[in-house]
C-alpha cells in the first residue's frame, strides 16, 4: 500500500465532498466527466445513492478535516449547511 497515495486519495474525498454538500457539483456532472473520461475516479467519504452528505457525521467529519487544513471558510458554510 502507498501510505501518500491513500493520503492523497482521503483529502480528494473530502474536497469531492465539500463540492458535492456545497452544490458545487452534482452527480449528474461526475457521471458526465467519468463517461467522457476527463476524470478517471471520483472518491466520497459517503454512499451518494443513499445519502446527500448532509447529514450530522459526514458534515462533523468534513468540518474538522478542513479545520486542520486551516480552510476556515469551507468550514464556515459546512457549519451554516449543519445548522439548517
């Protein structure tokens, strides 16, 4: 196993996931860039046939993986889309 490469591979999900909560892409659009194939994979911390990734977990986890990246504003709109 490559320890960077799963590294790597955790902080995608977690920006695939902000993207996704925040609305800045869909499925629809990953679905599209996969068939077209500008992108190859699409890693999320969550099953987005079951849920949206709004939910309390999934939002606490985001929310202190970009506190420690020190990415304060993403943490700011996760914790108003938690709040709603």
């Amino acid at each position: 196993m490559d320890f960077l490469k799963d590294i790597e591979d955790y902080h995608t999900a977690m920006e695939n996931a902000y993207a996704f909560i925040t609305k800045r892409i869909t499925m629809d659009t990953v679905y599209e860039d996969l068939d077209n194939k500008s992108i190859t994979e699409f890693y999320l911390p969550f099953d987005p046939i079951s849920s949206d990734g709004r939910d309390e977990a999934t939002l606490d986890l985001l929310i202190e993986h970009f506190t420690e990246l020190e990415e304060y504003e993403k943490c700011q709109e996760l914790v108003k889309i938690k709040n709603l």
